[in-house]
C-alpha cells in the first residue's frame, strides 16, 4: 500500500521488511544481515524493546529489570543487528 503513494515510496521497504531477522529466518523474503534495510534493523530492535518496556510495570521509574534485557539481548546476531543493539546500549 506504501509504495503506491509517492511520499511513502521510500520507505515502504523499511515497513516491508522489518520482521526479517538478521539471521535470515525471519519473513517475508528471508533477507539476511546487510540486505535488510538499515531502517528495517532499526524498528525491530525499537519495536520489541518498546514491548519489553511497556509492559514493565514500573517505566516511570526504571528500565527492564536485567534478567529481561539479558534475554533480550541474547538475540543479537540472530534477531538483531549487533551494530544497532550496540547503539541501543549506549543510549540506554
């Protein structure tokens, strides 16, 4: 639907493959590593650490406990793009 409309025709692939895993066993093309789109890596990450946040009872006043992020974490290299986990890190 986003590539039919000029002002989204750029970032219709980001949306298309955001649930690729850096792996390749995610969908809908298998996309592996680098061939996923830089953006699509981004939101995968954001997305479910957005999940793991939101439904932490305590977000005003902490982050996930650390058991949560370590299995949250333990998905880099095959959900996740190291390089934006990394990121993620340092933010947090």
């Amino acid at each position: 639907m986003l590539k039919q409309i000029d002002l989204f025709k750029e970032i219709a692939p980001i949306v298309l493959h955001h649930h690729e895993n850096y792996d390749g066993t995610g969908y809908p093309n298998r996309l592996r590593g680098e061939e996923i789109p830089l953006g699509s890596r981004i939101i995968a990450v954001v997305e479910d650490f957005t999940n793991i946040l939101y439904n932490n009872k305590n977000i005003e006043n902490s982050l996930p406990d650390k058991e949560v992020l370590n299995k949250f974490f333990s998905f880099t290299g095959k959900k996740y793009d190291p390089k934006v986990i990394k990121a993620l890190k340092e933010i947090i």
